[in-house]
C-alpha cells in the first residue's frame, strides 16, 4: 500500500466562503472586490479574534460592503450535527462539512485551559486494529478551512473565553502526516498573533508512525510538537495492530526520531496504549524504557478505551503501575493520560462516524 497516496479533495465551490480561510487568501477575496487590501486584515481579525458568524456583525465595515458580502461570499463553518457531553465535562460533537460527510471533535474544559481534540481527515487509512476510527477507511482529506472551522465553532459552541489558554491536540480522526500541507496552513491561521493567536507550543500532532511525513514535519521552522502513536515494543506486535510497522519498523521509527529537530527543553511524546494481554508485559515495560531512551522523549500511558467490536481490554491498575515505575526508574517522564468522554464514545480512538459509527451503536445499544 502506498502510505502516502493522499484522499480526494473536495472540489472547490462555486461561491467562496470566508470562514476558515486564511490572512491572504481574505486579503485577495476583498481585493477582488474592489476594497482596499486592509479590509483583508479587518475581515480576518473579525473571523478569530472577534469570532464572528455572519456579515452584519462586521461593524467595521459599511453596509454596503456588508450587504455586497452577504450577496456574494459565503460565511459557514462546520455544522454541529451532534454534541454529547459526558460526566466528566467533555463534549464530543459531530461536525457535518459541506458535502454532507461527517467528522469528530472533542471540546474538553479545566480549570485553568481548554484542550480541543480536532480531526484532519474523514476517516483514516492506517488500519490500526484497536481505533475505532480505523474501521471506516479513508474517505477523504479536510481542507484547511475545515480544519480551522471545527476550532472556532467549538470555541463559539462553548462561549470560550477570552484570555483561557487553548491546547490543540491532531488526535482526532484521521493521520494528519498524510494531509500535512492542509494541517500546516491550518495551523498557520491558528497560531497567527493577530487571529486566534494560539502559541505553537500549544498545538501537538499525533501520528501512527510515517517516517517521511515526520521527516517533512521537521523541516518547517514552526510547527506543532510531535507525539507517537507507538503502542508496542516489538514489530512482531506492532506489525499486528499497526500496518504502518510493515512499511517502516521499530528500528527505522527510531533512527527518525533521533534525527528529529527540537527546539530548546521540547521532548517527542510517545504515546503508548495498553492492551491487556498483547502490549502490557512487564517486558514490554523494560524495551519501552529502553526505546525512550533514544531521543528526548516523554510517555503518555493510555489505558486502552474499549469500544464494540475492537476484541482488546483494558490493562489493570496494576500493570499501569508497573509501566509507569519502570519508567520513572530508567528517568523517563511518564504520565497515565486517562482518555476523558469515553462514555459518550469521545476518547481516544473512540471516533468514527458513517455507517460504521450507526453499526457499533446499534450494536451497543441492543446490548
């Protein structure tokens, strides 16, 4: 399978549409107007930093550039089709796009910041046997703009407020190494100072494992920080769950990450989830204290998060234990990241939509 052959983009629509678009591309959209080129500037501070949703809050322009605006320029974001939210606050909604397909996103609240959970593609073409989200195939990549859109329509779903710090996590559906040029120019507009100004250090990209898009990855000078999805320790078990282990292994992964450019402290998250009975050996706790320690790296411990027809279950508290006293003794950081939403099918690897995602809710609820 070629791991890099990307999905089919959506074709362009008849009329532009503002919303999620960035500094440039307002910048020519009011040129073409036949407005000054500032007018750009004005547009997309009110588009992230204002967050507005329609023409006539656009107060700093005149009524008739409102009204050319509204006869001419669409201003839709992403659709919430869905939203559940679970006990522990976070709220998992389902974003209905323009041509009528569906992804997820996960909006999750603390005390002192929000952690936004978006998606880069709809579907995914990795396989990986324990997400959800791996069942559906790949349907297609988003554009930016979609990218963009699930942001600020949750942050208006939630009435965010101003001055709360915002994480950004690609952990939704989707490889984002395989949509990477549609991810950075999202993730240009969401860093921009002027707009949603959210710093770089607050944006993580989770990828299963492509060695050429991480080494693409580190050639921009300003990116997100880099997560893993690692999951097993050795490629017997990880070409099992993981495809991507067939095209580049354990050793190739590695000597990646070794070469992998990291500004000043920044360490690459490695995210390992446990499944009970195939990854959670003592063992597997001694190589992945040894594979850490090849690069400056962190690892984030995920219990496995069960969810109908995936045949894995979670790890005892004990093993979680055991793996995170391993580490720590070999000088890993290590935290347990207890996924939040699982109950609302929220949590990591939980999301799936389509036909897929009505099936396993079918099926849980005949249960």
């Amino acid at each position: 399978m070629n791991w890099e052959q990307p999905a089919p983009e959506l074709s362009p629509a008849t009329r532009p549409n503002a919303a999620g678009a960035g500094r440039e591309a307002l910048k020519a959209l009011i040129s073409g107007l036949g407005e000054k080129a500032f007018r750009g500037g004005q547009l997309f501070e009110g588009l992230y930093v204002q967050r507005w949703t329609s023409w006539d809050q656009f107060s700093t322009f005149s009524k008739a550039l409102r009204e050319r605006l509204e006869a001419e320029v669409d201003l839709t974001w992403p659709a919430i089709r869905e939203s559940r939210t679970a006990e522990d606050g976070a709220t998992k909604h389902v974003f209905r796009l323009g041509d009528g397909m569906e992804v997820e996103g996960v909006h999750m609240p603390y005390a002192d910041r929000t952690t936004l959970c978006i998606s880069s593609q709809v579907g995914c073409a990795m396989g990986c046997t324990f997400c959800a989200t791996g069942q559906m195939g790949i349907r297609r990549n988003l554009g930016a703009a979609e990218i963009v859109g699930q942001v600020v329509t949750m942050l208006n779903h939630h009435h965010h407020p101003a001055g709360l710090p915002v994480n950004l996590v690609f952990m939704g559906m989707g490889e984002p190494l395989h949509n990477l040029a549609q991810v950075m120019e999202a993730f240009e507009i969401l860093t921009d100072p002027k707009g949603l100004a959210i710093p770089p250090r607050r944006i993580t990209l989770s990828t299963s494992g492509l060695v050429p898009g991480i080494q693409r990855l580190g050639s921009f000078e300003r990116r997100p920080r880099l997560a893993v999805s690692l999951n097993a320790t050795t490629d017997a078990y990880r070409n099992r769950i993981m495809p991507v282990n067939r095209a580049w292994n354990l050793e190739a992964l590695s000597a990646c990450l070794q070469a992998f450019p990291l500004g000043r402290g920044e360490r690459i998250t490695l995210e390992y989830v446990l499944l009970h009975g195939v990854t959670d050996s003592a063992e597997d706790a001694r190589r992945l204290a040894d594979y850490a320690k090849g690069f400056p790296s962190k690892v984030n411990l995920i219990p496995f998060n069960e969810h109908e027809g995936a045949g894995y279950q979670s790890p005892t508290e004990a093993t979680l234990d055991l793996f995170g006293r391993v580490l720590s003794q070999n000088g890993i950081p290590v935290m347990v990241r207890r996924s939040r939403g699982q109950e609302v099918g929220g949590a990591c690897g939980q999301l799936v939509r389509g036909s897929e995602a009505e099936d396993l809710e079918a099926d849980a609820s005949a249960q």
